[in-house]
C-alpha cells in the first residue's frame, strides 16, 4: 500500500486484507495491515478479511482507527477464502 502511495496509484487491489486473529485478546496478534490502512490514503479492494481471522474484531479494530469499510452487493462483510 505504501509503495502504491509513494507510486502516485490510488487505488490498490488484494485478495484478502489481514486482521485481528482467532485469540487475540491473549495473544494480541494483530496484522500490521490495519495501522497501514490508516495511515496510508489508498483505497483498497479486497475479497474481504481472511477468514481464518476474527472478522469482527477486524472491524471494530477499522472502526478504532477511522478505517471506513464498505461490502458491495451483500449484507454482510465478506471472507476471503484460500486453501
């Protein structure tokens, strides 16, 4: 995302955003992603969060950091899957 800023693009496209892990409130594991969404004016599009995260602590966490989210043709927020 940094790199795409520093690159003049607006606009950066991922499979699947990191997030807030499974037990994070005793491990803290938190992916570094979301302190540079926050940071860095890019817009992302992704799949969604990682499903092997914990989504909505991954969203509340965007929330914390003024990160706005937004999921297109659905009611809920998407998972990214990959085996």
């Amino acid at each position: 995302m940094r790199l795409a800023h520093l690159a003049g693009i607006s606009t950066f496209v991922t499979g699947g955003t990191g997030g807030v892990h499974r037990g994070a409130e005793i491990s803290m594991d938190i992916s570094a992603d979301l302190i540079e969404l926050s940071r860095t004016p890019v817009v992302v599009v992704s799949a969604g969060v990682k499903s092997i995260l914990d989504i909505q602590k991954t969203l509340e966490t965007l929330e914390t950091y003024g990160v706005p989210t937004a999921a297109y043709g659905t009611n809920e927020f998407p998972a990214f899957f990959s085996p």
